[in-house]
C-alpha cells in the first residue's frame, strides 16, 4: 500500500486513497463516512478514469457533476429522454 509519502504526482488517483482515508479516520470522521467517501471516490474513477490527480480539471469535474444529475426537467417531472 502506497502512502502519500510514496506516492508521486504521476501516480494515479486510486493510490492516493487509501492515505486519504486513513487522514480522515485519524481526523475522527466516522465508519460511515469513510466508506461513503470511498465509494464516490470509487465511482469518480470508475466514471472518468484513473487519471493523475494534476489532470482532474474544473470542466472534468464539471462533465462528471452533470453525468450525475438526474435527468429530468424540473418543471414538469418528464424525461428529457423521452
């Protein structure tokens, strides 16, 4: 397990997880809350690659924000599918 005093800024976003969590665990955030964040951090990855934390840019955060809106207008309720 890599930790963020082995781990570079060419390496990949997964690697820097598990040092996150533990950072957060020693910060006193709950169980609960780890595993939350793990799995968003999961579904980031899993959603828009594993990239180097330096290529995570406002529009790609942008483009996954808006792949997690749900779609349906807010006015009505309907589809924007349909």
């Amino acid at each position: 397990m890599e930790d963020s005093l082995t781990t570079s800024t060419d390496s990949p976003l997964s690697a820097f997880i598990p040092s996150y969590l533990e950072q957060l665990r020693t910060d006193g955030k709950s169980p609960v809350t780890l595993e939350r964040y793990q799995e968003r951090l999961q579904r980031f990855i899993a959603e828009m690659g594993d990239c180097r934390p330096g290529e995570i840019t406002p529009e790609k955060v942008s483009l996954y924000r808006r792949h997690l809106m749900p779609r349906w207008t807010p006015k009505t309720g309907q589809s924007m599918d349909t």
